[in-house]
C-alpha cells in the first residue's frame, strides 16, 4: 500500500512539472506585469510609463531618475527582451548559421531540490556573458535552459525559471526542456543501444548503498570523511543525541574447529562480522601454515568458517596477518570472495536492520545498535581482544550525508572502460578542449581509472529502466543473472525478444522496479534536448554545442558522462569546450555552510537583506538549536548591517570579476556592493552626457584628448576580446571596469567640460560631444555582457544614429578598430597626464587644495607648444587648479616655487609663497636632494663598470641612460625651488 500511494504521488508530481513546463513556456510574454503585493510605486509608474515605448525599446518618454536604483532598472527590460525575440537564434533563410557562425551552450540542469546558491549565480554570469558577447559578435547564438527532474514539482520549476530570469540569462525559453520531458524517449533509446552493444549489462555486485534515501549512488555520489582517530558522529535515522564511534580498530578472536586454538582478526565494523564467511592468510605466513584447510567457529551463528590463502588480499606484517573475509559487504572482501567461491552472506535489510542471516540475536537491531551489541557479546564470550584508535576514511552519502554501506544488489552496470579510451583519444586529438589545465589534469586521470558505473536506482521518481524479467513457464529462472531479462523500446518490442529467448514457452514479462540515475538521463542532455534520437533540424545546426561551462566538482558527474555517451550514440564529442569553474567559498576562504551561517543566497545579494531576516532564514532548516547560535555569530561577524542591495548586475560583474582561472573564489560582499557603486558611476557619466549630445557624428576634426580616448577605447575593446577568447573573465572586466572608471570618466569626462562651454567654437564643441556619445556607445556595449541590465537602460537613452539596431544585446560588440588607433595621441596626451599627476602630487605635498598655480618649463619647443595647448586641460584635470602657465625661461617663475621633474626636459613648479615655512622648506629640499643624489650615485655605479656596454643589453642600457637623466633633472628643479627659498629668506 505505501509503495503505492509513493509510484501515485510520483505520477502526480510529473504531471505538475510537465504542465508547468509546458505553461511556462508558451506562456505570453507579460511585459511589466506586477506580482503579487506590488513593489514600489516608483518602479510601477515606471514601468507603467515605459509600457508605452516597450514596443521600440526606447525611454523617450521615461524620466531619468536622480541616482541609479537597480530594483528600477531591472524591474522591465528581461520581458521585453523576449518579446521581442532576441533570445531565439537568428539564422539564415534556409535555418543555417549565420557567416560569422554559431554558438550554442547547452545550461546546466539544475537539481530543483536543492537550494540554489552562488554557485548557480557564478554559473549563469560566466555562461550569459560568454553568450551575449557571441551574439554581439553577430553569430547565432542559443542558450537553452534546462532543470533535472529529481522529486520536482509546480512550484519548483517555476521557481528555478523566475530566478534564472532574475540573472538575466537570455535562454530561448521555447527549447525550455527537463530531464523527465519528452527526453524518455531519448533515454529509453539509450539503455537499448548500451545493452544492444555489449556496454549495458546486469549483475549482482556490491553497490554504495544509503540507508537513508534507500537507493543505491554511485561512486562519485560518495564523499570520503576523513577521521583523525576515534570519533563520536551522528547518524542520520537515529536519534540526535545518540552518537556513534568510529575511527577505531576491534580486534577479536574465532576459535578454531576442534581446538581450543584461536586467531586473532580486526574490523573496524564489527557488527559485518555476522556476515563473515571466510579468514583469509597469507600462503607464505609460518604462523598459519598449519591452520590452511581448516575452520573457524562463527560464535553467534551456526557457521564455519574456511581459512583460505591469499596472498593479494593479505599484508603479513599488518596486524596479526589473518583477516576476515565478508564478501556481500566490503568491496575488498568481494574480490577474495570471486577468488575463492566464498559464500556471499548479506546481513541488511534495504532500511539498516540487520535480517535473520544475522542471526536471531540480532535480527531486526538497527545496523549501529548491533555494533555495540556485537563488542558487548565478544566480550561476553571471552573472543573481545582491544580497541584501538584508527586514522580511517568513512564514506558519506554526498545528498544525506547518511553512512553509505556497500550490499549486494542486482543491478544495470554501464562497461565505461572501452567509452573512457575512446574519449581519452578525442581529447588528445584536440576535439575537446578542458580549462583550466588542472582540471585537464584531472580529466585524464579519472577516465584512466575509471570504474563501472552503476545506473540503477530504488526510487519512485525517475525515468524507469526499460528492462524485463522473463519468467519462463516451468522453468527456474535466477533473477540476479542478465540472461534471463531483455530490454525493449516499447513493450512489443521487448515481448519479442522475450518469444525468442523462451523458445516456445509461455511465459509473462516483469518490468524492472527500478530508475536510471539522474545522471543518466542528464549524460544526454547536449544531443537530446536537439531532438535526438531523431534527426531534427536542431540536431544539424545545434550539435555538437559550442561550449559546456560547469563547476569542476561534477566534471566527472555529468561532464564525462555526456562525452562518454555523446561519443558513443552520436559518433562526436558533445561539445567543443569545457570550462571549469571555481568553487564559491567565503570571503576567509571557507566552505559555504549553513552550521557557519555563510551561505549566500544570490536573491539576497541582489534584493538586499537586513541582519534580522538573515537570522531568521536559519530557522527554515534542520539545524538545532546549538548550530542555529554558531550560525548567528557568524553572520553578525560577516554582514554586521545584514546584506547591501547589490543587483543583478553588480553580482554578475562581481563573479565574473572572480574569475581567472582559480579553484577557488572568496567572495566578499563589500566588494559586490563596490561594483554596484560602479554602475552608479556608470549611471552618473551617462547622465551627465545627456545634457551635452545630439545625434550627429564624430566630426573627424578630434582634438588631442579625444584622440586620446579613442585610442584608449580600442586597446579596452582589443583586451577584452582577446581575455574573453581566453576565459580570462577577471582580466575582461579588469579591462572594461579601468577603462570607465580611470580613462573615461576620470579623464575624458572632465577634460571634454571646457571643450563644451559655451564661448568654445561650435566645431569644438560637437566634436567633443560626439566623442563622449562614441565612448558611452562602445563603452556601455563593453559591458553588457556582463551587466546587461544597466546597459540596455543607458544605452536606450542615447540619441539614436543611423543603423542603430533596436537593442545593445543584438548590436555590434566594440572590436579592434584601426580608425581608433592613435599611437602619437597617446604618447603626447600621456605626458600631459603625468604633467597632471605631478601637479597634483605636488600641490598634495604642501597642502593647497585650492587657488594652485603650475608653471610647466619644457625645454624642447613642440612640448612647449603641447603643453601650451593642453593648458585648458590640465586645469581642468586638477582640482582647485586656478592657473597654468607655459614658461621656457626659469626666470619667468615667480618667486617661490616648489618642483618636481616630469621628465629629463619637462619640470613642474608650484607658487607657494606665503604658505610654508622657508627654514623648514630648505631643509626638506636638502634631504630629497641628497636622496636623489644617492640615487643617481647607485645609477652612475651601475654605468660606469668596465665591462658595461659590451654585457648589459642594449634595452637595459637605456632604461638606466633615462633613469639617469630624470634624477639629474629633478636634482636640478629642486636646486632652483631652494635657490628660490634662500633668496625669500
């Protein structure tokens, strides 16, 4: 009856998640549309006032707001950007690829199940960006979304859909697909050709099996906890103060068949000893030569035990050199058993009780019950020797985290060896390309050692296996044994297959109870959300996918799995490109754990959340009361003022920002908020630039700044190509963010203000205004990939130029630009900068913050005429700068000037007379002086070695000839300041 009401309550929740599916994804886009309990009412005014220019994408009619709010700015933009269907991939005529080519990553399926975390969010930000920039490179690009089926429901898929839209990922949600959807057929597809080709096949072999979920993992759904020693945990299915030992050695004694001889074995599971059936020595060990052929007692049930050889399974110098041998537990002891044609004696019942092989003592006790009562009864009987402490591994289930026990089951086992060499070879051959390197690294040695995989599972949720039992009338047929089962498509096809292997006889088909791993039907996600086994348009122009981007903790998970069977079923590797990426940790550097209360929820990250309703959300797990207090500390210790709103954007910038290759991320929240004051600084350039721009062109009559970041903006566009080529997403955001921030606004924008003052020739003024509109342009489309909302809002308030597509997520992305190359701008407007610099760095060294007077003396004349003319934007470039004045005669200066040198022919002289002490002054400028000198003696040394110019490079050579003459140049602007100082004395 229980069994059931469970396979009626699987069917239920299958029928609910395919109709949400299928909802979700023909659902009519809603542009605007408000939830329930409404949000505020300035985003809903806007909202409701952009619903009226949706249509074009524009703001026209949209105030901008005072200071930049991500909730508003991300409030509307998603829904129309599938409206308007720049998700789908845009193909030629005839559904093929565009020229420039194609890109397709197939996402992730997320276990709906489970919470979502960061490293969901670090996983859309890296696949989105690396999507948006393909499709602004022109190709056809598709994304499909996707979510494993794992006890899903309604309200699961809609959840995992809402947030992933909530990351801005641009999927074709018509392709939206879970492991449970019309894929079956892809999945039954599958085990038919495995089993068709000698690769699938069914045996009764020990399997990892979790008392707690009651169904067999596999290898890689096992954790190894290591123990230092003796160790009281809990279990999970017992009582929360009850706890177990573990990490100790037992040593006990069997006696020997008519004698009252004994031999001395050790377990570190004593209560397996019910299901011992051997004692293994080694043939060569003096000590037991006389003991081979003979047996043991077993002293709880009625069974003797052989003492056989074994010079594999036993070490003579390991404890006393006999071990005992349980073939049905331990996978050693499996071995020796095959070897030896041991008997396989299982003591477990699938919930954890020990079953009547036990014997009657200790049927029905609970597996860690018995091994308490198993020492107590050694003892009893005078066999207990001693306990000692044993450094061990002890295997955890990875989803229950319950203590995996290895049982004998009846199983489907995948023959992975022949796949691995094959997708060994591809690899080589250069198919498929794994970064970074160490988890290349990594790739090889798995598949190299890799294991049989096991795809059975005992649950009520999943795809079942398409295998049947034939019962063949009057026959005994043994269940455990593969040749008495077929597989089929369909039931006609398998009763077809069964006619034959009856032979005649009647017979009845009973199909297999269990489901296939979720790995299993995941391992097809690349080919057969395409479409395969059918050959579909998709499947032609979609496969193999471009790119499977994923944590390197499932590369062996799902990763080789979709290889293993892509190469197999479809004859090519699934996809071109796996990158790994690193694992999410805190910002010390640990593991995110609820007991340490450092999880991070991505929604909150976004949203913002105060301290209080952190706390609260610990209550909503199993933790207890002692966990629930530590958590706390830990979360008043790292988000003393709860978690800052940072936006979707500001996170997706912040994880990709972490991403250059590593392990590992430490993420701090600080430094999230910090990019989110970056898109306000963003939001405030673009702000300001509204009030100066029409929407005329670039008048090609730029002056030497705009040159200047022009060329400045190539070399961003040129590196962030080349590091998103390269999966360098840290160096990409490096580039883009020091390009807006320390070119763009903290240059460009302030030099362009005296160019557009009113009493500046009109010519001058367009031209700069253009320049600003060109920077913002390619500026905010350098950024979109990474921060597509706050982008498309700026860039939709731009005025509109000829050509312009309706959205930055389909224009063109900034590439190298050989018009934008101004390799003379950038040396000459580099040396006004340091000019800029050193006046800045001199005025802080004697405190003026205002009415700052600069005379630059330049002693070659076009650097005079350069700085003649920049005088304008040297002024404008250092606060409270009043004056800059041009000399080429030191007796131009006035009295009392502090210096420093720019250069060997360029020095910068301050008016600061009536503001310092000229005794103190003196003395000041002696000591840099002598410093100077000190420096220039070390150079003079260097240079002055016999052997100088025949074995120092030319390269080096000049470095010190410069060197030289900047120090010579500064020690002569700080002799003129004191010379000055003196006189004024």
């Amino acid at each position: 009856m229980v069994m059931s009401t469970a396979k009626k309550e699987a069917k239920r929740l299958e029928k609910e998640a395919k109709l949400a599916a299928k909802q979700l994804r023909h659902a009519t886009p809603c542009f605007g549309q408000e939830s329930e309990g409404g949000e505020g009412e300035n985003t809903e005014n806007r909202r409701a006032c952009f619903r009226k220019h949706h249509s074009q994408g524009r703001e026209e009619g949209v105030p901008m707001a005072s200071s930049y709010n991500p909730h508003a700015v991300e409030a509307a933009w998603y829904d129309w950007w599938e409206a308007q269907g720049f998700f789908k991939p845009q193909t030629q005529s005839d559904g093929s690829a565009k020229p420039e080519g194609s890109f397709v990553i197939p996402a992730p399926p997320p276990n709906v199940t489970g919470s979502l975390h960061i490293g969901h969010a670090l996983t859309v930000a890296i696949q989105d960006c690396v999507v948006r920039w393909n499709r602004m490179l022109g190709k056809t690009t598709l994304f499909v979304p996707g979510f494993d089926h794992a006890g899903i429901s309604t309200q699961s898929v809609a959840k995992v859909l809402d947030w992933k839209n909530e990351l801005g990922g641009s999927y074709d949600w018509d392709r939206v697909a879970f492991t449970m959807d019309p894929l079956s057929k892809a999945v039954i597809e599958t085990f038919c050709r495995l089993h068709e080709g000698g690769i699938l096949y069914r045996a009764n072999r020990l399997v990892n099996w979790c008392v707690k979920l009651n169904t067999t993992l596999s290898n890689l759904e096992v954790e190894q906890k290591q123990l230092e020693g003796r160790t009281f945990l809990n279990v999970p299915g017992y009582d929360s103060k009850e706890k177990f030992e573990f990490g100790v050695i037992t040593s006990f004694a069997y006696l020997i068949q008519d004698s009252d001889e004994k031999i001395v074995v050790a377990t570190t599971r004593p209560e397996t000893m019910l299901g011992d059936s051997a004692i293994a020595v080694h043939p060569d060990d003096p000590r037991y030569k006389h003991l081979h052929g003979k047996f043991a007692k077993h002293p709880f049930v009625n069974r003797l035990l052989p003492i056989v050889t074994d010079a594999i399974a036993v070490d003579m110098a390991f404890g006393t050199g006999a071990v005992k041998i349980t073939p049905a537990h331990d996978p050693n002891d499996y071995e020796v058993g095959m070897r030896h044609g041991l008997e396989f004696i299982n003591i477990l019942n699938d919930d954890g009780t020990l079953n009547a092989n036990a014997g009657e003592k200790f049927q029905g006790m609970k597996r860690f019950h018995a091994r308490k009562e198993v020492v107590k009864s050694l003892a009893a009987a005078g066999l207990f020797v001693e306990t000692k402490d044993n450094p061990m591994q002890i295997p955890i289930c990875s989803k229950s985290g319950d203590i995996i026990e290895p049982i004998l089951k009846p199983q489907w086992w995948i023959n992975c060896k022949p796949l691995a060499e094959e997708a060994i070879k591809r690899t080589r051959n250069g198919e498929l390309m794994i970064s970074p390197k160490q988890s290349e690294a990594d790739w090889y040695r798995w598949l190299e050692n890799i294991q049989d995989w096991c795809i059975s599972r005992q649950l009520w949720w999943g795809h079942r296996c398409p295998a049947y039992f034939v019962r063949v009338e009057g026959a005994e047929a043994d269940i455990n044994d593969g040749k008495n089962w077929v597989v089929g498509r369909t039931v006609e096809e398998a009763t077809e297959r069964a006619r034959i292997l009856a032979n005649g006889a009647n017979f009845t088909l009973e199909q297999d109870e269990d489901v296939l791993d979720t790995w299993f039907s995941s391992g097809l996600w690349p080919f057969s959300i395409m479409g395969w086994p059918e050959q579909t348009p998709d499947l032609s122009h979609y496969y193999p996918a471009s790119m499977l981007e994923t944590g390197w903790d499932i590369l062996f998970f799902w990763v080789a799995r979709m290889v293993l069977l892509g190469i197999y079923l479809t004859g090519k590797v699934p996809f071109s490109e796996v990158l790994c990426h690193a694992m999410v940790r805190d910002a010390h550097g640990r593991k995110m754990s609820k007991t340490l209360g450092n999880v991070v929820d991505p929604l909150d990250v976004i949203h913002g959340l105060p301290l209080v309703d952190l706390h609260q959300k610990l209550y909503e797990g199993n933790l207890d009361e002692k966990e629930i207090a530590k958590a706390i500390a830990g979360q008043k210790k790292d988000f003393p003022r709860g978690i800052p709103e940072c936006g979707t954007d500001g996170l997706r910038f912040a994880l990709c920002a972490y991403s250059g290759g590593g392990r590992d991320i430490n993420l701090d929240i600080l430094r999230v908020e910090g990019y989110r004051k970056f898109c306000n600084k963003i939001f405030n350039a673009t702000k300001f630039a509204m009030l100066k721009l029409d929407s005329t062109f670039p008048t090609g009559n730029e002056s030497l700044v705009e040159r200047w970041i022009f060329h400045k903006l190539n070399i961003a566009s040129t590196n962030v190509n080349t590091h998103l080529e390269q999966r360098n997403f840290m160096a990409a955001t490096t580039a883009v963010y020091n390009f807006w921030l320390y070119e763009l606004c903290d240059v460009f924008i302030e030099a362009m203000k005296p160019m557009t003052d009113p009493t500046v020739s009109l010519e001058t003024r367009i031209s700069a205004q253009q320049t600003l509109h060109t920077c913002l342009d390619y500026g905010l489309r350098l950024l979109h990939p990474f921060m597509p909302f706050v982008t498309e809002e700026l860039w939709q308030r731009l005025p509109r130029r000829i050509n312009d597509e309706p959205s930055i997520m389909v224009s063109r992305y900034p590439t190298q630009n050989t018009c934008f190359i101004f390799d003379d701008a950038e040396r000459q407007f580099e040396l006004v900068l340091n000019v800029v610099r050193t006046g800045r760095s001199l005025a802080a060294s004697y405190n003026l913050q205002s009415d700052i007077q600069l005379f630059i003396h330049a002693s070659d004349v076009s650097e005079t005429d350069l700085f003649h003319s920049q005088a304008p934007t040297i002024s404008s470039l250092i606060k409270g700068c009043t004056k800059v004045a041009v000399i080429g005669d030191l007796s131009q200066l006035p009295p009392g000037c502090g210096s420093t040198a720019v250069s060997p022919t360029v020095a910068v002289y301050l008016a600061v007379q009536g503001f310092i002490d000229l005794e103190a002054e003196v003395a000041k400028l002696e000591k840099k002086i002598h410093a100077v000198n000190l420096n220039l003696d070390k150079v003079l040394k260097v240079t002055s070695q016999p052997d100088y110019r025949d074995s120092v490079p030319m390269t080096v050579q000049q470095a010190n000839e410069d060197r030289q003459k900047v120090l010579e140049a500064e020690i002569a602007a700080l002799q003129q300041s004191k010379s000055m100082f003196l006189k004024l004395q």
